[in-house]
C-alpha cells in the first residue's frame, strides 16, 4: 500500500499534538529560564521556600497515601467481582463505572456533606456522644485523601477486574493441593500474576492524584494547596504567570519521573511473567 | 477462465534477504495448481503478489498474455478465498456475495439473479438472510467461496481454504471444490501445506522451499519422480544413501563397504539415491540389491510396522504391511528394488 | 479458596461496594430536603432546589457550552484519531510505535499544565478566541481515548477483510467507509463516549478559560459551591447523575457498556 496515503492521513494529529501540546509547553518553559539572575534561577529560588516544599511534600504525600489506600481497598473487591459469574460481574462493572463516569465535582461534593462540621460523621459522633465538639475533618490533608481514594478506586478496580477475571483457578487449586493456605495463595500466587496490572493501576491513581485539581480544591480550602491548586493560584489569582509556568514544569518532571520509574518496574515484572 | 503466466518473480522486503527468486510457472486455462511447501516458504507471499496484495520486487504476471504487474488489486477481477474466510461480518450472507457484483456497479436485477444462481449452486440459499457469525465452518467456507465466484473472475486464488475445516469436513470441501472447478473449468492457484490435500485435487503441483520453487509437475510425475532430496524427504521418501565419487562405479552402479547398488536410472548426476520406506522388502526372496541389518526401533502404523533398521548404509525405515511383529534385534535381509531406487541431482 | 463464595471476601467487598454508592444516594437524598442548607437527616420534601437550577444563567449556559464544546471536541478528536490509528495499523509503518506513544503523550502531561499553557499560548499570547481554544485543550484530552480505543478493535479485526474487498473489486478509499468503519463501529461509539463524557466533566483544561466570556458547566457548579451552600448543588449534582446513567443506557443498548472499558 502506498506511503503516502499513510503520512496524509497521521499529518492531523501530528500536527495537532505538537502545535497544541509541546509547542504551548516550550512557549511557557523558555520564559523561566530566561531570568537575569540565570538560567535555572527561578527554580532555585522557588525551591527555596520552605512553603513551596510544604506543597510539594504535601502533593507527594497524598499521591503516595492514597495510592496505598486504593491498593488495599480496591484489591478484595476486584478479587470477589472479578470472580463472578458472567452476567452478575457485567451488573457489578455498571455500579463501578457509573461513579467513573460522574462529575469529579458531584463525588467530591458527596464528601462535604459526610465530612463538614454540620455532616454525618459529626452528627453521628455527636449523638453518640463520642465527641463534644464537631470534629475539623474537612479542609484538611485527610479529606483531600479521602476524597481522591473514593475519585479513583473505581478506576483502580476497573483496571484490576479484567486480569482477574482471566486468572487460571487450577494454579490456585494447584498451590492448595501442594499445602498452601489460602492467605498464603493469595500472596504468593494471586498477587504476583496481577503484579503487572496492580503496577498499572497504580500508575494511574498516582498519577491522577498528582496532578489532581478538583479534589483539594473542593475538600482542602485555601491552606491546603497542593501544586494543581498552587499553579491556578499564582496564576489567576496572584497574576505571576511565572511562577506558575515554574510549577507547571516542575510538576511535569516529578509526575513523569515517577510514571516512567513505576513503567520500567512493571516492564521488568512483564518479562519476569513472560519469560517464566 | 484464463490462464496464468508468472515470469521471475522475486520479493525481498529489506532489499537483502529474499522471500522468493526466480519463481517462473505457467497454469493453463482450466487447470487447479497447488503451492505446496511448508510455513514461511514463500507459498502465501507467491500467492499474494499475484493477487496484488503485495508488490513484487521483480517479475511480470500475465494473465492471457496480458501484463497485470502494475494493474491495483481491486482491477484485477481475481476471485480469492482466504483461511480465515474473511467474510464481511457485518453484512449478510447475500450481501457478502453481492458486495462484489456491486463494485462492478451491476444492476439490482442482475446482482439478484447471479447471487440467487451461486448460493443455489453451493447449497447456501436458506442461508442468504444469515450473518457470518452464525454460519458453521463449512457454511463460511461456502460463502467465500461463492462470494469468490460470483464475479465471473479470471482465476481463482485459495490461500489454505480448508485449514481451518476439521478433518472430515477438509475432505468433503475438498471433493466439492474439485467437482466445481471441473464444472465450471475454472483456473486455480490453491496453497496449502497438506501433501495428500494438494495430491488429490491438483493437475499440477508446484513444491516451493525457501522461496525458490523446487519441482513444478504432475502429482504422480513428483510422487515417482521427486527431481531434488527436499521433495523427496517432504513426499515421505525416508531413505536416502550419498552418492560419490568415492563409491560410485558406473552410470548403474554403486558400491558402498561390499554392497553394491544398481539403479534403473542412471546415476550420472546423482548426490543421492533415495525409496521410499514401502518400497524396501524385508527377507525376500531375491538377491537384487540386497543387504543385511538388525531391527533397533519398532513402531505400530495400524496398517503395517514401520521399523527402523541398522545397516552397514546406516539405518533405514522400512514400512511392512506384514501384521507378524518383527522383533528388536532380528536380523533381517533388506531388498532395495533397482526401480524404486531413485538417483537425485539435488 | 478465595473466590466468589469466600465469606470474609463477600462481606469486605460488599461494604467497599457500599462506599462507593452511598456517597452518591446521600447526595441524591439531600436534593429533596426542604432546609436552605445541606444537611442529614431531610426534614421534609420539596422539588425547589431542583426549580432553583433553572434561576442560575451559570448553569443554563454553562450546559450549553460545555454540551457543544464536548461534541465538537469529540468529533474532531474522532475524524482526526481514526485516519491516524487506520495509518498506524495498517501500513506496517517503521515508526509506527514511536507515533502511537506520540498521540498518547498528553495523557503524561498534568491536565492543568495543558489548560494553563494553552490559555497563555493560544489566548493570551496569539490572541485565539476562547471558545476555539476550549475545543483544542478539549480535543487534546479526547484524542488519547480515541487512539487507545480504536486501535484495539483495529487490531482485533481480521486485516483480510479488508483485502477481500479489494479483491472483490473495492479501492481501499471506498473499501475503509464500506469496510472498515461499520466494523470498528461499535468501539468508534464506545470511543465517542468516552469522549463526551470526559470532555464534558472536565475541570483542568477548562478552568483556565472559563470566565465571563465563556461558562462552562462544571467550573460554573465549582464556582456555586464556594460562593453557596444550599441543596442546588445536590439537584445539579443529581440531574447529572441521571444525565451519566442516561448515557450509559444508551451505550449499554446500542453496544454493551463493557466495550468502553478495554
């Protein structure tokens, strides 16, 4: 078949995705490096700051958590949908993905009316008289984490339920006939064969959480800014498109860095699998 | 009908490696020739080139002595039944074989009546309003060969038809598709890897090896008379006993540690003589090419024994339609018929 | 064993299940309530705040906009990732895995930083129309779905079916309409969805571009939320519940919801 016709019909996206993602990109990098002061000086300055670690750290520190929190929540629930006949796992799918397919706003929205002072924890604490006072769970480090695990659990276990679900039971079966228990099938034999999948999913999550912006700004507020919120606030609230440009790079490098660490993890356990 | 001329035809995909040389054959008009060769020999890729789908590095294709090298695959007017059917999924049985009459931009009448005629002839008709993923393999294998047909082609190309076919069903498919093609007089290039398939339908049968083409001739022209030890060995010839100078006599004769061999043909050439494992008789009554060896392996073939036998020529396969079981370790005569002791050049 | 009949495994899997739905009926619930504020447990039923949606100008026209932004962004990312995947799968092209990491590469880059650098880029500094650079910030988050989407079932589809129609005397132009594209259908909407959907609830890209000039609907219910506290926002929330699980049906009749997730 002729070439040609090939490079005419790739020549729209191409172009589309240089001139709209890269080119964009290189137009805000190329003015942070050009301060007097020198070429990465924007950076060092902004690394400076204890304030700007405080953000940094914080946005690590959630990705990582609720990476985690999502892990084991999202585990046993794909294991049992995973597992079930056909036409009730096709019914379990909907309910996992009709949250996916929600308003990020409606389900972090959902956590206010749980989690604000006049919510139903506190009301339930309070008539039980576990508490004498409402408690400050709302706009804080916790409720960003609660809000993005209950934002990407369906995410994680949509990407979990298909590999279970082709798993081999005779290998299971195999593992009870030579003694193992089934704690110890689960993480010895069922665990490592969805390694690869588990790495994807948390690729995603954490990489979702990263770079999230919807969440810590519905349930962090104003003093629990994590870099997206960060970028917008410089930006358009603070006017210094700078700064935020400064940002934006920066979060680009760490979300990548970690997404290609965590790539060549799961690339070495594919092989392992493939190979084995 | 036409018939089908292929001069030096060659591909290479890298410009270094070659995936066919010199591939030169002619098939008359009403003749079924099958490629037969084994994975990756350049049987589909021959097959392919000349129904346009791949370009060819060199060589010229011509069908009734017209040049079609250049002609696009859709201006061919080839008919071509793949192994997986390839049928349109998401049209009708009807439409899968109106599709080309359609291209062809016949009119409705006429694409009714010749639709209606093909599926008759293959048996399909209660069939026309079905999809092709609720047909069985046999019924696909119909309609791609009916969806072929319709268009009135200049030859017929099948690409392993009936690979995918269990093997009662292959026999049945293969009868029907050789009664057709008698019918209509109908030119085909057939490829597939299984000899007794190709043997049974085929006027003529081209063995392909690495690209190259290895014997072009009649079934029982290659069956006695296998040209080079590739065809020999891929026929079931499992004998085969190096000819040199060293002891080879005279055009009839060789001499191998006090044995000597006479061939019927003559030897001049020959690199190796070669019979089939049926072919060798074990203690009969003569002395023609005689020798002596010792039973080291056995197997059970239902109709016969095959055994395999230690001589001083090395170990030989011998297939015996005798139902007494000879053991391991008998010493036996081995008589290697003067007829059946084929010299080959390559 | 652990498997569907696991006790302990039902129950752990049941409460997740619950926590993942209860969030959502407790929003449900609090749209009826008849208080200014939102609270638990309702105190009585009324339909008011679903009334109030229709009071916001935000809400109307930011449905408008981010309805015609969705489906225009959808078809471009569509009529633009489907030619690509057919090159990229079909002409046995030597870069052809360099390229398709190439059109999935924006999903590596933080959707903020996309809508940020595009506002300063295409509206900012080259002084583009807000409306058309929503559609490409918009198009850029559509195109990954699509190329990912139609690739698999491009790849799932027998390639020969399409040579059989060239054989049959089809042009490869005329065979792709007639061919290729009614059977990649089914996944071409899965795509679509996908698509709509993430265009429509997206908050990144838009965010930047959202102003005065311009509403889009989830920023604007974002806006009311800071500014407001009363169950409006639990009647929006829920009209696009319904809106989602609306999709979902459709999708669900026409190919099976299961395809989209692939």
């Amino acid at each position: 078949m002729n070439r040609k016709t090939a490079v005419w019909l790739l020549i729209p996206a191409f172009f589309g995705v240089l001139v709209f993602t890269f080119f964009p990109l290189i137009e805000i990098a190329i003015p942070t490096f050009q301060s007097q002061a020198g070429f990465f000086s924007l950076y060092t300055q902004f690394l400076k700051s204890s304030y700007n670690w405080t953000v940094i750290g914080r946005t690590f520190l959630i990705a990582v958590l609720t990476v985690i929190i999502v892990l084991i929540l999202g585990l046993p629930i794909s294991l049992w949908i995973g597992r079930q006949k056909k036409t009730v796992r096709q019914v379990l799918n909907l309910l996992i993905l009709f949250p996916m397919l929600t308003n990020a706003v409606v389900r972090n929205f959902a956590w206010i009316i749980i989690l604000g002072r006049d919510g139903i924890i506190n009301k339930l604490l309070l008539s039980l008289h576990l508490i004498k006072a409402p408690l400050n769970i709302l706009y804080t480090n916790t409720s960003i984490i609660i809000g993005s695990v209950y934002l990407f659990l369906p995410i994680m276990i949509n990407t979990l339920i298909g590999s279970v679900a082709e798993l081999n039971v005779e290998i299971e079966e195999a593992a009870a006939v030579l003694g193992s228990s089934p704690w110890h099938t689960l993480f010895k034999v069922i665990i490592p064969q969805l390694a690869t999948s588990i790495l994807t999913g948390c690729i995603l999550v954490f990489a979702g959480t990263m770079t999230a912006y919807t969440t810590p700004q519905i349930l962090g507020g104003n003093r629990h800014l994590v870099m997206a919120t960060l970028i917008y606030q410089q930006a358009m609230t603070l006017g210094n498109w700078q700064n935020a440009s400064v940002i934006a790079l920066i979060l680009i490098v760490i979300s990548a860095l970690s997404m290609w660490l965590m790539k060549r993890l799961s690339y070495r356990l594919d092989r392992r699998m493939t190979n084995a | 009908m036409a018939n089908l001329e292929v001069k030096n035809l060659a591909k290479s995909y890298d410009g270094k490696t070659k995936v066919l040389q010199d591939i030169s054959f002619t098939i008359e008009n009403g003749e079924l020739v099958s490629i037969l060769g084994p994975s990756g020999c350049g049987k589909t890729t021959t097959l392919r080139i000349i129904a346009g789908l791949i370009q060819e590095t060199a060589g010229q294709i011509l069908v009734n002595g017209k040049d079609i090298t250049k002609t696009p695959v859709y201006k061919r007017n080839f008919g071509m039944v793949f192994q997986s059917y390839a049928l349109f999924p998401h049209l009708s049985v009807f439409d899968n074989v109106a599709f080309g009459l359609k291209m062809h931009k016949l009119s409705k009448q006429e694409i009714n009546e010749k639709v209606s005629g093909i599926l008759e002839m293959t048996g399909l008709s209660d069939l026309a309003s079905q999809f092709p993923a609720q047909l069985s393999g046999g019924q696909q294998q119909r309609v791609s060969l009916a969806r072929a047909l319709v268009t009135n082609p200049e030859m017929l190309l099948m690409d392993e038809p009936l690979s995918n076919l269990d093997a009662k069903l292959r026999l049945k498919m293969r009868e029907e598709i050789r009664k057709l093609q008698q019918e209509m007089k109908m030119t085909v290039l057939f490829v597939t890897h299984d000899q007794q398939e190709c043997f049974a339908i085929s006027d003529k049968v081209l063995i392909m090896n690495q690209g190259r083409i290895e014997q072009f001739d009649r079934p029982e022209n290659i069956f006695h008379h296998p040209r080079t030890e590739y065809v020999a060995r891929f026929i079931g010839y499992d004998n085969f006993i190096p000819v040199n100078a060293d002891n080879r006599q005279d055009s009839y004769h060789i001499a191998v540690k006090g044995t000597r061999l006479t061939t019927e043909e003559n030897n001049e050439n020959a690199k190796v003589l070669t019979i089939r494992p049926e072919n060798i008789q074990l203690n009969a009554d003569s002395t023609e090419n005689t020798l002596t060896g010792t039973i080291t392996g056995r197997e059970y073939l239902g109709q016969s024994f095959k055994y395999t036998i230690h001589s001083e020529l090395g170990d030989f396969q011998v297939e015996e339609a005798r139902q007494k079981m000879r053991s391991s370790g008998d010493e036996v005569k081995l008589t290697l018929r003067a007829k059946h002791l084929h010299p080959l050049s390559e | 064993m652990l498997n569907r009949k696991n006790k302990t495994l039902t129950i752990i899997s049941l409460i997740i299940l619950a926590l993942i739905m209860l969030p959502l009926v407790l929003v449900v619930i609090t749209s009826f309530n008849n208080q200014s504020s939102i609270s638990l447990p309702i105190t009585g039923f009324t339909l008011s705040w679903y009334s109030n949606i229709f009071q916001q100008p935000d809400f109307i026209t930011g449905f408008e906009s981010s309805l015609l932004v969705a489906l225009i962004a959808s078809f471009l990312a569509l009529i633009i990732g489907i030619p690509a995947v057919y090159a990229l799968t079909r002409y046995n092209l030597q870069h052809a895995a360099w390229f398709q990491s190439f059109f999935l590469s924006s999903t590596l880059i933080p959707e903020i930083v996309i809508g940020f650098a595009l506002y300063q880029t295409a509206v900012i500094t080259f002084k583009m129309p807000v409306f058309i650079s929503l559609i490409i910030g918009h198009f850029l988050l559509c195109l990954p779905y699509v190329i990912r989407l139609i690739t698999a079932s491009m790849l799932m589809m027998d390639s020969h079916i399409e040579e059989a129609s060239w054989v049959c005397g089809c042009s490869p132009k005329k065979a792709f309409f007639l061919i290729v594209l009614p059977n990649i259908k089914s996944s071409i909407i899965a795509a679509f969805m996908m698509c709509f959907i993430n265009s429509f609830n997206n908050i990144p890209i838009s965010l930047f571009m959202n102003g005065p000039s311009l509403t889009m609907l989830p920023p604007a219910i974002l806006n009311y939320l800071q500014n407001n506290y009363d169950p409006t926002v639990s009647a929006i929330s829920v009209v696009l519940m319904v809106f989602t699980a609306l999709m979902m049906f459709l999708v669900e009749k026409v190919i099976g919801i299961s395809n989209i997730t692939k």
